[in-house]
C-alpha cells in the first residue's frame, strides 16, 4: 500500500519523468519517420534532378522512391486548389459488414491527378507540410481569399492556412528563408512569368535551401503556361546542373 | 461497506441496500437490452460509416479525418481496433459505444452511492441512464459522445476508490481515464478540474480531528495522476499522427488548428438557436435529429428518391427526467451549503464545471455534447426526488412518477431506433417535427418514407 508522503512523491517523481520521456519518445519517433535521399544545395551533383512534363508526374516521382514526411516547396505561379470534401461520401447502399477502404489509397486512386497532386501528397504521407512560393499576385489573392478561414496566420511574410490540421505555408519569393531541413523542390514553368531563372537561383541560394530531389516541371498542355517561362526553366536547370529538356 | 463509510463524513450513517446489487443488475441489463434491441437491423448513418472510414485512415495513414477531424483521435484507434478484431459488423463499428454506454449505467449507481452515501437516487440515477433516449441514442450510434459520460464516471468511481482505500493505483486508474476521456473530446477537462479542485480542497478542509499530515506531497500526487497523465494518455493518441514525420511543435500547432475549428464549428450553418442552444436544454424538451437516405435491403424505396429509403434518429429528452434538473442543482448547492454535506456540493460543483461552458459557448452547440453533462443532470434529479420522497408515505409517489417516466419513454424509444417513420401516428408527429424545426427544408415527402432530398441521392 502505497500511501505515505515519501510514496506520493516517489509516484509524482515517476509520472514527471514518465511524461518527459513520453513527450521526448514522440518527438524523437516523429522527426525519424522522415525519409531522406542524399541532400545538399540545389546546385550540387549528389542531389536528383528530374525534369518531367506534368506535375502528377512528380508525384509519382516522390512515391516510387519513398519519400515519407517531408517539406515540399512548390514553386508556382498558381496554388492548384482543391474541394476533398466532396471526393468520397458515404455509399447509398451501406449494409454489414461494410466495406470500409483505406480513403487515401482510394483518393489516390480516383482522384490523383495535376491539380490534386499536392493534396495527395499530403494524404498519403510523402508531405508533412507545404511552403507554397507565389508571385505577388498569387500571393495576395491567397491572402484575399483567405480571409475567412479559421485559422489563418500571418508571420514575417509567412501565410499559414492549415487544411484539416496539416500545415501549408504560402510566401513570396523575397520572404524566403531556410526551411530548416532539406526539402523536396517542385518548380513550375509558370513560376517564370515574374521572375527569372538567375533571381530564382540567387534568392534559392541565400535562403540555403537544401534538397535531395528538384523537379522541374514543363506543365505540358497547359495552354497559359508560355514557352518564354519554359526557357527559363530551361535556364534554371543548366544553373543547378539539371539536364535540358 | 466500511470503506465507503471512511470516505465520507459521518453525519449520517450510510446504510447499505442489502438488494443494491440485485437492482442494479437488473436495471444494467434493462440498459443493455433497450441498447441492443434492433440494434443489428438499424440502418447504418452516414456518421456512422465516416466512423468507419476515419478509424482506417487514422491508423492506416496518421491522418485525422475525412470526418470530425478536429476532435481528438482516441474513437479511432479504439473503433481500428475492434474493426479488426471483430469485422465490419454492428460490434466492429458500434461496440464501443455500446459498451460505454451500458457500462454507464452501473457507475452512475456506483459513483451516485458515495456522493449521496445512500443507495436509493444513485440507483434511480442509473434507472434514468438505462431509459433515457439521449442516452441511449448515443449507446447505439458509432461516434463518441457516449465517451464522454463514461470516461468521467469511470474516473470519478476510481477517485472515489482512491479516497476509500488510500491506495494511489486508484487514483492513477482515474488519471488514465480522464485522459481517454479527454482524448475523446476536450469537454472532458471540464469534470476533471472540478474532481482535481475538490481533492484539493480536501486535504484543506476543516476537520474535526487534528490536520492531516503529508498534504503537499498529495498535492503532488494529484498533480501528476490528474494533470500529467491525462495529457500522456492524450498525446499518445497522437502516435499514429506523429508517425508521419511530425514533431512536437507541430503538434501544438495541430492543436491550435483543432481548437479553432471546433470554436467556430459551423458547418451545418445552424444558428445558435432552438435545441442548438445549450441554454435550453433543461428547460424544455430538446431533441437530436440525425435524417439521412439509405438505399433499403432488398429495394422498396420510391422513385423519387432515387429508389432510396428517408430514416430518422430522433432522440428527444424525457421531461421528467431533463426538466427538474436546475431547481435539482440548486437544491443539491443549498443542501449542501446548510448541512455541510460534501457530496451533493461536488456534484453541483461537477455540474457547473461540465454544463456552463457549453450554455455559454458562442456557438451552436449540438444536444450530443449534453452526453458529457447528463450523468451528473441525472444524479442530481434522482437526488432531489428521492429527498423530496424521503418519507415513506411518499415512496408511492416516487413510484408513480418512475412509472410516468417511464411511460413518455416508451413511444421516444422507436424514434430514437429511426423506426418512427414506420409508425403511423408517429409518422405523423415527426412530418410536424420537420416543419416546426427545419422549415421550408422540411422533407416533403418525409410521411411516405422518403423523399427526393438527401446526401445519399447526390452520389
């Protein structure tokens, strides 16, 4: 029987350390969950560059090699929204037992393709969160249309507009600051429209962005994407010793 | 019962219900039959199967959703789990609550004994649990508010138990329990600050005999069974989330975006009138409506609704139950402020702590959050009729008015089972419900059965 004063605080003493343990366990399991390839600067050998024609493509990209629990800086013009709620309602017919599918391997599935492939991202795994460089324009229409959401915060030029508890980012180019761990690089063409190859790569450079994987998308088809922003991304690739097209 | 009289003051001598057990047998299996009844042919809601769906994705791929994602995660890891164990059944999906819910009854009883240290309003107590519509809605439904009745009866049985024997495995029973409650949802923090201030309050409270030793080392004790613990137990629900790459910054960050959702929950674009207002809940029957489409086994829902089936869960509160409830507390603050008796001021105080920061809430606030705050609603009614009654000349009136309860349960029962469409008068009732509370939303072809307005008709 445990009921002196030495037992309560010997039992306090153990829920103290038990709690600390258990809080330095979950970050620790947390932050080793994260898959890495071999990372360095954008411009150095080690680090994969791959260019490909759409962005689905990239994601593809990310899973097929396992990426679990990373950063993604996506480099657009235009943030590609998407409304998941609606993706998957319950079916009209539900009787036991029921069928109950994992939803994001079902989402993936359905539902991936070049606008909704960040969002899958973030569904299943490879993201843990977003840091969305806009243009100005792109940037103040997130600002705008944000407005309203429930949790929208603003710090030092950083939008944070989670969605359903996971974090997305939105800055502009010249807010850019080290993300804090290598990350995983996703430039559009379309990001060339108001800026070029050599800002990019300078304002890239200072914020000592890291990565282990830089994919450069054409977004073929895409009928407002010009081919002067394709050169340019032609241009950026010869900078970080990408190939060409 | 010699513990149970130690725990106590001494005012009065606690004498035991030689047939306590046997009553409240038989009042655990009435709430158990009245939970399973139909219950395997009830049709599946749309919440329910989301239930479902969320379990997989939370433990399958960290990620909190599709649906209520911002309540915390414990219903999915325990629903994962017993979908697992059992299939995709009534049990996989529903057991929980079933047995949460049927669980609750016996320690209303348990927990109702010590605070009134009479055995006679906890088993009526347990009696309203076992038939009351809300209750037993939330028993028979797969989301988790019936959670939030259980963990902090669960808890406060234990505490109770702690204060018997001495023994702190009691009170750190208690701790884990509150932390499943709170890891169900926040409301939780509610009780559990109301049990933490009273332990407190108890190792400073004037006695008769000399001051009790070792006060601050049990404030320690208390501190970390009841405020550490329950935040282990609830972080560790996050496991599963963290596994996907997180940290614990983030998960504070997480937390926020959790907060603010549920702040300003107003999905549904319901204002914050009629039964959504918490402030009404005691003050006139409220009810809570579940209405969705379901395509019926083996066909027979109309053409124009898509060939689908219109089913209602309406649970609507028992007025003799419900409506004594404040003058119920008041007597409860008023008995225990003259007489100095402990009990029924802690089960004010529980009340109070549980009950006021959702009447005040500046949002709708939907009556399965009353789920958290019943139990205690339920002790204190049961409390002032039995003191109303105490003379045995009265015993009869308390028999009559158990019976008229019961008697207004009887018809609640298919509504809240979704079988009231199928009633002819009922039918009829439910036609007028939807007028009255949804308006021109109102189902127009709700009396046939079905109707061309629905979530399952849009797949």
């Amino acid at each position: 029987m445990l009921s002196s004063s030495r037992s309560s605080l010997l039992i306090a003493a153990l829920m103290v350390a038990l709690s600390l343990s258990g809080v330095l366990a979950l970050d620790r399991l947390g932050r080793a969950a994260r898959s890495f390839g071999v990372c360095g600067p954008l411009a150095s050998q080690a680090v994969s560059k791959v260019r490909v024609a759409q962005s689905v493509e990239a994601y593809r990209l990310w899973r097929a090699r396992h990426y679990r629990g990373r950063t993604v800086l996506f480099l657009g013009a235009n943030w590609p929204k998407v409304q998941p709620d609606g993706f998957i309602e319950p079916p009209a017919a539900r009787e036991y037992p029921l069928k109950l599918d994992n939803y994001v391997a079902t989402l993936e599935a359905q539902f991936l393709d070049s606008t909704t492939f960040l969002f899958m991202a973030t569904q299943t795994g490879v993201a843990r969160r977003i840091i969305a460089v806009l243009p100005e324009t792109g940037f103040r229409n997130m600002m705008e249309g944000t407005r309203k959401a429930k949790h929208v915060e603003l710090h030092n030029g950083y939008l944070l507009v989670p969605y359903m508890g996971y974090p997305r980012f939105f800055a502009t180019l010249k807010d850019l600051v080290d993300p804090g761990e290598p990350v995983l690089v996703y430039l559009a063409a379309d990001f060339f429209q108001e800026c070029s190859a050599q800002q990019l790569y300078t304002r890239l450079k200072e914020a000592s962005v890291a990565s282990d994987q830089v994919v450069l998308c054409d977004q073929a088809g895409e009928a407002t994407v010009s081919e002067a922003a394709r050169r340019e991304l032609d241009r950026f690739a010869q900078l970080i010793g990408a190939g060409g097209r | 019962m010699a513990s149970l009289e130690s725990c106590e003051n001494q005012r009065e001598p606690y004498q035991p219900d030689p047939k306590f057990l046997s009553r409240l047998l038989l009042i655990t299996g009435l709430a158990l039959l009245l939970r399973v009844a139909w219950l395997w042919s009830q049709p599946v809601s749309p919440d329910d199967y989301m239930v479902g769906i969320s379990a997989v994705n939370y433990l399958e791929n960290g990620q909190l959703g599709p649906t209520m994602w911002n309540h915390p995660a414990l219903r999915n890891i325990l629903v994962y789990w017993s979908l697992q164990l059992c299939g995709a059944g009534v049990i996989g999906l529903k057991g929980w609550s079933l047995l949460f819910g049927t669980l609750t009854t016996p320690l209303l009883a348990l927990v109702g004994r010590r605070i009134f240290r009479s055995d006679g309003p906890a088993l009526l107590a347990s009696f309203f649990w076992a038939i009351d519509a809300l209750a037993l809605d939330f028993s028979r439904q797969a989301i988790n508010d019936i959670y939030l009745a259980f963990f902090p009866m669960l808890a406060l049985y234990l505490a109770y138990r702690y204060l018997e024997r001495a023994n702190p495995c009691w009170l750190i029973g208690a701790g884990l329990s509150f932390g499943l409650g709170i890891a169900s949802k926040w409301s939780v923090v509610f009780p559990l600050c109301a049990t933490g201030l009273w332990l407190a309050w108890r190792l400073w409270r004037p006695v008769d005999t000399a001051p009790r030793p070792g006060a601050l080392p049990r404030l320690a004790l208390y501190g970390a069974t009841l405020l550490l613990l329950p935040a282990l137990v609830y972080l560790a629900t996050f496991l599963p989330w963290f596994e996907r790459g997180y940290g614990l910054s983030e998960w504070t960050q997480l937390q926020k975006s959790m907060y603010l959702e549920t702040a300003h929950h107003t999905r549904y674009g319901k204002p914050i009138t009629g039964d959504h207002n918490a402030l009404v809940w005691f003050l006139r029957p409220v009810t809570f409506e579940d209405s969705f489409f379901i395509a019926p086994r083996g066909g027979g829902g109309t053409p124009e609704s898509g060939g689908n089936e219109f089913v209602v869960f309406l649970a609507v509160t028992n007025p003799f139950i419900w409506l004594p409830t404040l003058p119920a507390v008041a007597y409860c603050l008023y008995r225990g402020a003259r007489r100095k008796e402990e009990g029924p001021l802690f089960l004010a105080g529980l009340f109070i702590c549980s009950y006021l920061p959702i009447a005040l809430a500046a949002r709708a606030i939907w009556l399965n959050t009353a789920c958290a705050v019943a139990p205690f609603a339920f002790l204190a009614v049961a409390y002032l009729l039995w003191e109303l009654c105490a003379a045995k000349a009265r015993r009869r009136l308390l028999s009559g008015y158990c019976a008229l309860t019961l008697l207004v349960a009887l018809p609640l029962y298919p509504l809240l089972i979704g079988e009231g469409l199928k009633i002819p008068h009922m039918n009829e009732l439910l036609l007028r419900y939807f007028k009255a509370v949804e308006g021109d939303e109102a189902p127009p072809a709700a009396g046939a059965g079905s109707t061309g307005n629905g979530r399952a008709v849009e797949q």
